[in-house]
C-alpha cells in the first residue's frame, strides 16, 4: 500500500482509502476468497509449469483488482505478464478517465478466466455521474517465472480499448453532439440500426463542428488512430447536437437491418443509381468495423458483370456471340470448372452469363497475349468504367476496391472473381448501380458540400456495353435457367441481377454473393459460407430492393 492508505472489511466489501478520498471496493464472494498469496516460487524452488490452478487463478485475480481499485499502478503491473506496458495504463485510465471512486466486484472463475463489473463514479470538475460497466481477465503462468500472472490486454480495464494506443479520457468533448437524419429528416440512431454505430461516430468526429452543434461534457475512448474513430462512453452533461443530413432512407434501412439476421454473418448495401446516394448499409454481427463499405473480399462471379464489360470493349463476345461452355477448362495447366461441371451446347454470351458459366469467361477470353491485351485488362476496365480502384471518398471510411494486375492462372480466377481481386458490398452494388445508370456516379453517403471533398470519377459506358449489360442482367434474373430468377421474383421493373459465390481458403463453403437492382435501387449483399449466390445473398438483396 502506498503511504496512507488504509484498508478495511466493511459488510463484506474490501474498501482502499487513500488520502481520504475512497476509492475501490472488491466484492469477496463468488471464490474470490483470501487465502496464501504466495503464488510465486520460494527460493531455491523450480519455477512450476502446466495449467494454473483455481487457487492460482483466484489469488492472482483478487490481488490485481485490489490493486488497481487501490491505485497503485506499478503493484497492479508487476501481477501481469507485461509490467513495462500494463503499469503506465493502469495509471493513465484512473487520471484519463477522471475516477474518483469505484467498486470492482469479481464473479465466478471460468477455468482461467475471471469475469468482473466495475461501478464507478465520474467528476468532471463539477460534474458526476455513475458508470458502470463488465469486462474480464485472464491468468496465465509466466514462461520464465512460473508465475500465475494476468495476462495482459488494454480490455482488461475496458473491453472497447483494443489497442495499445486507446485510451479512456472525460472532459470537453472534441466535438459537438450529431443528431444524424436520413433523407426525410427522420433520426438514425445506434440503437435502433445498430450497423450504424460506426457509421455515426465517423460521421460526428469529421462533421461535428461543421454540422452547428455545442459540445458537452463526455468519457470516451480516445482511439490513437486516424483511420479509427472516438468512442463515446458517457455522457455527464449533454452538449446541443447538430443536424446532419445523410442519404440513407430509413425504411430501406431497417430492412436491411432485419434481412441480415437471417445469417451468422452477413453484409448488405444498397445504392440509388441515378445519383449514388446510399440507401442502406447493414450487417451482422454489427461491430465497429463496417464490413458492408469495408470488407475486402472476392466477389465471385458478380465480377462476371465487369469481365463481360471488358469482353465487349475489346470485340471478344457480345451479349448474342456463342461461346463454348464446357464443363471444364485448362488455363496454363490449371483446370476450372463450372457447377457440378454443367455444361452449355451452343449458347450464347447471355446465356453463360445467366447461367454464371464459368469456363464460357476463360475460354472466350483465351490467352491474352494471342489477343494484344495485357494482363491489366480487367483492372483497367474496372477504373476506367466502373470507378474500382478510384479513391471513393463516400464521407466515412470505404473500400476503394482492387482489381490488380494478374498473372497465369490467376488470370483466368479473376474473370470469375477469385484470385486477388477485393470488394466490398458497396462495391460490387456499384456495379450493378452502374449498369443499370449507364455510368458510374461514386457512392456517398453526406453531401460533398461539406467538405469539398473530391468524388471519384469514371468514363460513362459505351452505349452497346450498357445495353449489353442490362440485357444480360435482366436474362439472369427473368429467365429460365437464370440463376438470380428465384430471388428477384416480384421485384418491379426494370430488374438485373447477378449471382455469385466465391471460395475463400479452407472454408467448406463458399461465400455468397449477389447483386442486383429493381427500379431506381441497386443492392449488393455477401454472406459468409453462405454457399450459392441465390441461396443466401440472394434474398437478403430482395428484401432490400422490395423496401425501396
């Protein structure tokens, strides 16, 4: 104990007092129990191996929490696997965070684990209010030691610090409060589309300021990183928030919302052709990194809708060319091969597109070199029509997109969306969206008034290449035999759609993929091992476009 502090068992609570002010209480009970604390080896002892033992979890659990609700720091430390980093943060979340007391109280051991609630009281000069909140450690044995030893991780003190660089401050907020709107004015809260938690701490820490707020009195986690927003903790006296207008339509939210809890893991985005304004944007589980405008992923055969795209521009097929689609085809040794190796005789480009044929893409396309093309083609089809690769400033964090150059058989993967091509929903609804509008218009989700921000731009498609786009697009999802019919039955028209599934290493299931449009509404959704496009994604996308 430092100097003057005195401790004391109160009706079962563990009080420190410290220079009168009281902070720190460990509740005893639920096995965290007193006992030999003599935990180390003695000397001229081997250090001990193997698992840690209840006993050793319990002791070393109680004499860590005692020590930081004492606030002793560097005691705290030298009870971790990680002195050097855990003292100075122990330190830094008391004086950060503006603690003037609380209550630790440990539950029950789980093998190594220890879970336990933190009740505490915040003062900002003259401003408190309670905060409370769970989190959990970890014993491990010390590999040089043979200690039992909390294994250390800034989530030991809260679990939404994970990294190094967090922190948890209180005080003037950085910025003012954002009362986010949607399109008509209604209020987007986290509560309510949790997939826009994220979203909306981006959209206050850029616009804030900008959007006429006052700030007010908060705790927040302080990220230490440009590209991760602030996360707001409590708030000990409200600020006034400004309005801030986005493009996301509230109904076609909160259906994707519900469409994306069908599944485990899912991502859904939905676009307005006409004008790039995102409608939605969803997933599940809905944590801080937005998979839906993040994620770098393979498309699959949704790519197929860029691949054709690139056969057209250089004269290699067009929508009513036949093509070959045999079960299987070799590129540079390498076989691929089409669903349950089905095959076409004497089909067309549209076709092999509706049916997603994958060997029509590879052998229509042939070796590139015997056709004056680079292995860049399909890259450069993709930024130069349909803005992959561009630099989308959509006013939150987003992918970009990749198509980079290929070679040998990734070559032939690309075509159909594998090797190291990457999107993310937004991406690949943006293609659809594209097709359907004829030209790219990028994706945004606040006005670029206000920041001047620059948007990404793209050559329009050729007239042909629009229309043999939509024609192909429409043949998948009207047709007989088209894989996207299932899905996009009901949907208003003009409607397009294209499946796809993606193999991802050792995964037993391919991804899910699926994209499409219905009227003046282009979504895209992905679905982890979610197997066929149709199956999966596909009605996730459905649900989106009958919302719009």
């Amino acid at each position: 104990m430092r100097s003057g502090a005195k401790t004391a068992i109160v009706g079962g609570v563990f009080l420190v007092v410290a220079g009168g002010v009281g902070y720190g209480g460990l509740n005893l009970y639920n096995g965290i129990t007193g006992g030999d604390t003599s935990v180390g080896p003695r000397a001229g002892e081997a250090p001990k191996t193997g698992p840690v033992t209840g006993e050793e979890v319990t002791a070393t659990a109680r004499d860590f929490l005692a020590a930081w609700a004492a606030g002793e720091p560097e005691k705290a430390a030298q009870l971790t696997n990680d002195p050097v980093t855990a003292g100075p943060a122990v330190a830094a979340y008391r004086d950060g965070a503006s603690i003037s007391e609380a209550v630790i109280t440990p539950g029950t051991p789980v093998g190594a684990k220890v879970p336990f609630t933190v009740q505490a009281t915040i003062t900002y000069k003259d401003v408190s209010k309670p905060w409370s909140y769970a989190s959990e450690l970890t014993v491990v044995r010390g590999q040089t030691t043979g200690r039992p030893l909390v294994k250390w991780a800034p989530s030991v003190l809260h679990p939404k610090l994970l990294t190094a660089d967090a922190t948890v401050r209180t005080g003037v907020a950085k910025t003012a409060a954002v009362k986010a709107v949607d399109r008509n004015g209604d209020e987007l809260t986290a509560e309510k589309y949790p997939s826009l938690r994220p979203v909306l701490a981006t959209l206050r820490e850029r616009y804030g300021a900008k959007a006429g707020g006052a700030t007010g009195i908060e705790t927040w986690i302080e990220s230490g990183s440009e590209s991760v927003p602030d996360t707001t903790l409590l708030v000990l006296s409200k600020g006034k928030p400004g309005t801030l207008k986005t493009t996301i339509d509230a109904g076609v939210q909160a259906a994707a919302e519900k469409a994306v809890k069908a599944f485990g893991k899912a991502s859904v985005a939905a676009i307005e052709p006409s004008t790039g304004a995102i409608r939605a944007v969803a997933n599940n589980p809905a944590t801080e990194f937005n998979t839906a405008l993040e994620g770098q992923q393979a498309p699959g055969s949704t790519m197929k809708i860029v691949t054709a795209a690139m056969m057209m521009e250089h004269g290699l097929a067009g929508p009513r060319t036949v093509v070959q689609c045999p079960p299987t085809a070799v590129w540079y040794g390498y076989t691929f091969q089409n669903l349950d190796k089905f095959k076409i005789d004497g089909g067309t480009l549209t076709d092999a597109f509706k049916r997603s044929c994958n060997t029509a893409f590879i052998k229509a396309i042939g070796p590139l070199d015997k056709k004056d093309l680079a292995n860049t083609a399909l890259g450069d089809t993709a930024r130069r029509w349909f803005g992959i690769g561009e630099e989308w400033n959509i006013g939150v964090r987003a992918s970009n997109g990749s198509v980079p150059e290929s070679a040998g058989t990734e070559t032939a993967a690309s075509y159909i969306g594998q090797g190291k091509i990457t999107m993310s929903a937004l991406n690949v609804a943006s293609l659809s969206a594209t097709a359907k509008n004829g030209r790219f218009l990028q994706p945004y989700l606040v006005a670029k008034s206000l920041d001047d921000r620059e948007f990404a731009q793209a050559e329009p498609l050729p007239g042909d290449v629009a229309s043999g786009l939509r024609s192909m697009m429409k043949a998948a999802a009207t047709e007989t035999g088209g894989t996207a019919v299932r899905a996009m039955a009901g949907l208003d028209f003009p409607k397009g759609a294209k499946t796809g599934s993606a193999e991802v290493g050792d995964q037993a299931e391919s991804n899910s993929w699926f994209t499409g449009y219905s009227g003046d509404l282009a979504a895209a959704a992905v679905v982890q091992a979610g197997g066929h496009g149709s199956d999966a994604a596909g009605p996730v996308v459905a649900r989106v476009l009958k919302a719009g």
